[in-house]
C-alpha cells in the first residue's frame, strides 16, 4: 500500500532499518530522525546537503551512468549500521 501523504511516508521512514535515496526531503527526514542512512548523491549536489557529525548518515557521490562499485557501499552500509543511535 503506497503512503498516502507526508503522515504516512514519515511513519514508514521511521520503520526503516537502512533508508537509501538520492538528495531528497526523505532523506535528510531521515538523517534528522536518526534513522539509518545512506545518501546517494552526484557531483552536482553541493557539498553543503551533507550532513555532518551524523553516525547513522552516510554519503556516497557516483557519476551519472556509472555504477556504484558495491564494496564501498557495501562497508558506507556496515558503518552506518553499526553506528549506536544517538
């Protein structure tokens, strides 16, 4: 069943064991929730949409039309979900 608003969409965020999206509001709702996070992003997104001093976040930046080399994401998902809650 797809959330119906933002009400629902943060209900399911807040279930979320790992979240993984691009420079979206969900994902920095998640970073603010302390909710696991693994942000996908490219060079055209600013640096300054990181987020900082958050275990539980992480930010991968790829290149468009190339593949994320799955080691790296694999060890950004290890650390972040190692990571105590804050």
């Amino acid at each position: 069943m797809p959330p119906q608003g933002l009400r629902d969409s943060l209900a399911l965020l807040a279930c979320c064991d790992l979240f993984i999206a691009g420079n979206t509001e969900l994902f920095h709702a998640a970073v603010m929730a302390d909710v696991p996070v693994l942000g996908l992003f490219t060079d055209a997104d600013g640096r300054r949409w990181e987020p900082e001093g958050r275990s539980r976040a992480a930010v991968l930046r790829g290149r468009s039309g190339e593949r994320m080399p799955l080691p790296e994401v694999d060890a950004a998902v290890a650390r972040i979900r190692s990571a105590p809650p804050a």
